[in-house]
C-alpha cells in the first residue's frame, strides 16, 4: 500500500500565552491542535495537544503577527515544516475519530513516529484533550528541550498580516 505524503507545520504562536499550533494535512484541512509546551523529541514527554478549529491549507506558511482584536491576535513564525505520512490507516480522518492517529514525521526538527491519542474519562473533560507523544525510533532523543524560533531579529523583520482563515 503505498500512502501519498501529506504535509504538516507547527507554528510558535506568542498569543495570549506562548504556544505551539501543530497542524496536520487530512482531507483538504489542516487538523489542528494547540500544544502549551510545544511538540518533544523525547518517549518520556506526554504533551498535551488541545483540538482547536480547522484551518485551511493555506496556513501551512503563514508568518506574521496577527492584529489585537483577531482571534490569536500576536506573532506566529512556522517552528517546522514537513512530510506527514499516517501509518496505520488510509483514512486519518477515521484514526482520529477512533481516538488515536499514528504517523510519521519528516520535518526538519520532528522527524520519526509520533502518536497522537485521545485523552478519555477525564473528570473535567471537553472532548479536545490530546496527547503528542514520540515513540521509540532513530530519531528519539532521550532529553529535548524545545528552542525558540520566535527571536527578536525574526520578531522584528515580521509585519502585521491578517492569517488566510477565520476560526470560530
């Protein structure tokens, strides 16, 4: 079975609190997740992964710093870029509705198999908690301390844009 790549983009968003935006090409959208401690290199991280809205495609090389008043008003830079290969399911759609999406990444700072699963029978749950979490290969890093791409000089060279997508 041979699987067409897809693509993916975390973006380091400095809105209301720091964040991470990992964002997954799956039928047409980018399936997305807000990660406060962004994604890890590291088997023993278990980040949690917040489903935010869909955005469109046209996202995945958005840069800029969005305008207070908009929804994630302040600066987004891409963090990463890459392939996206699912791993166990033609469908990803369908993987994440069971609960669990299984892929490989070929960024240039993530790379090798991650799993993304929901999290269930939490007390205070809304149904969009998630975990990130990098499995056991080549590519594992026993210790990974994410590092900023959101620097002053990049900051400055950004200009206010309105992103390609409104979100609910």
């Amino acid at each position: 079975m041979t699987i067409k790549p897809l693509r993916f983009v975390v973006h380091e968003h400095k809105a209301a609190r720091l964040h991470y935006d990992f964002r997954l090409e799956i039928n047409g959208v980018l399936k997305s997740w807000a990660i406060p401690k962004g994604p890890s290199m590291s088997p023993a991280d278990r980040r949690l992964a917040v489903r935010v809205p869909d955005h469109m495609l046209e996202y995945l090389d958005f840069e800029g710093i969005i305008p207070a008043g908009s929804y994630g008003a302040g600066p987004v830079v891409v963090w990463d870029t890459g392939e996206f290969i699912p791993r166990d399911d033609d469908e990803p759609d369908a993987a994440l509705k069971a609960g669990a999406l299984h892929f490989e990444l070929k960024g240039k700072k993530l790379k090798g198999i991650f799993v993304l699963a929901q999290m269930k029978g939490l007390p205070k749950s809304t149904g969009k908690e998630w975990l990130l979490m990098k499995k056991k290969d080549t590519y594992a890093l026993p210790y990974f301390a994410i590092k900023t791409e959101l620097t002053p000089v990049r900051l400055a060279n950004l200009k206010e844009k309105v992103p390609p997508c409104e979100t609910d």
